[in-house]
C-alpha cells in the first residue's frame, strides 16, 4: 500500500513548527533547540560569543554549515530562509560586513 505524501502540507506544517520555536522557544518541543541543541552540534562557545540570547534560545539547527570550518574575512554568505539567523550572526562575525547578503524564501 503506497501512502501519498501531500508535499505543501508537509511544508506547511514544518514552517508552523519552527515559527512556533522562534516565537515560543522555551515551550519545550520534541526535538532539541537552543544553547543545548548548539552544544550537541559541537558549535565552539567562542562562536555563541556576542549572539543574542533570543537567537541562540529559538535555533532548531536544521542544518550545520560549519561542518568545513570557519569562513574568512571577506567570503561571501548567502542565507536562504534563515529562521532565527542564528548561523547567518556567526557567519556576519567570521566573513565581516563585505560577506553578507541574504535571499528570504
């Protein structure tokens, strides 16, 4: 028996879920957030340093861009949806003001 997937009410439901974490962060959910979530994707402290409290509580670390190493003073950071902007705020720190752009989806 196949199950249909509905794809834009999968999309639907994930953004809900996040917008619910980003305006309710301490709620608790089912899956890790927050200072606790950074720590369990290995996010140095140095790299919180500086990032504000109501960014760092409402990440839900969909993806770890870090995974390479730090970027450099000067590349360029393209953000697609950015959530919270919690690694969009790391990045700006590492690539300075000439890297940043952002593209909202």
């Amino acid at each position: 028996m196949a199950i249909r997937l509905d794809v834009e009410e999968l999309r639907r439901a994930v953004q809900e879920e996040y917008a619910e974490v980003a305006a309710n962060p301490e709620k608790g959910f089912h899956f890790h957030t927050g200072r606790h979530l950074a720590q369990l994707l290995d996010y140095k402290d140095e790299w919180l340093e500086g990032i504000p409290e109501e960014n760092l509580a409402s990440f839900a670390g969909v993806g770890k861009p870090f995974t390479f190493g730090a970027l450099q003073q000067g590349e360029r950071v393209v953000d697609l949806g950015s959530g919270a902007g919690f690694d969009s705020l790391i990045a700006g720190k590492w690539s300075g003001r000439l890297g940043m752009s952002s593209a909202w989806t």
